[in-house]
C-alpha cells in the first residue's frame, strides 16, 4: 500500500470513530484483541485470520473496519499515544514533580 492510500485510509477511518458507536466498539474491540495477539505471538507472527478469529467477526468483516493489519497496528499506537499524553496532561495539572513522573511510569502496565 502507497503512502498516500495509506494516509487515506487512515484519515477515513478517523472520521468513522464516532464515540459510543457499535461500529466504533467493533473497532476497539480488534484493536484490543490485536495488541493481545501481536504482544503474544508478535506482529509478523499474527495473521489477520488470527484477529478477525479472536475479535469473533470474519476476515472479510476485518476488512470493512480496517485496510489491513498495518492500519490496525497504527491505532493500537494511536491509542497508546492517547493514553500516555492524558496522563502527561494530568500530571502537569496536579504539578506533579518530575521525578514522580519517572517513578509512576516505572510502576505503569503499558
């Protein structure tokens, strides 16, 4: 997949977030049972097969969500990165010191 159709994919599948959404939980869901399956197995190890049968949809419904399975690794970043900011963002609202920063991201589960 070209770069540009990538980013493509990537903005349309943005605008189909919408919270509280089946199809957004649907996502979710993949993307949960993926990050599962890739730190489990590895991503190279996990075939899209493998998610769609761990997210209990088909291959084909797969696809109706996501481009492939690189798109499905991008959000399971994405969320990651979404997390680590509003915890950030929480930690400077509270004028936590930096070195509690460093202690409590030791102590996190990522």
């Amino acid at each position: 997949m070209s770069s540009n159709a990538r980013e493509s994919s990537i903005k349309a599948a943005r605008a189909r977030r919408e919270p509280g959404s089946a199809a957004t939980a649907k996502r979710n869901q993949v993307v949960d049972k993926a990050a599962e399956l890739f730190d489990a197995a590895g991503y190279h190890n996990t075939g899209v097969a493998d998610i769609a049968a761990a997210a209990g949809i088909s291959k084909p419904t797969l696809y109706h969500y996501f481009a492939g399975k690189d798109e499905i690794l991008f959000w399971i970043h994405e969320d990651f990165m979404e997390k680590l900011i509003a915890r950030q963002e929480k930690r400077a609202r509270i004028s936590m010191a930096p070195s509690a920063c460093i202690d409590g991201a030791e102590r996190q589960p990522w």
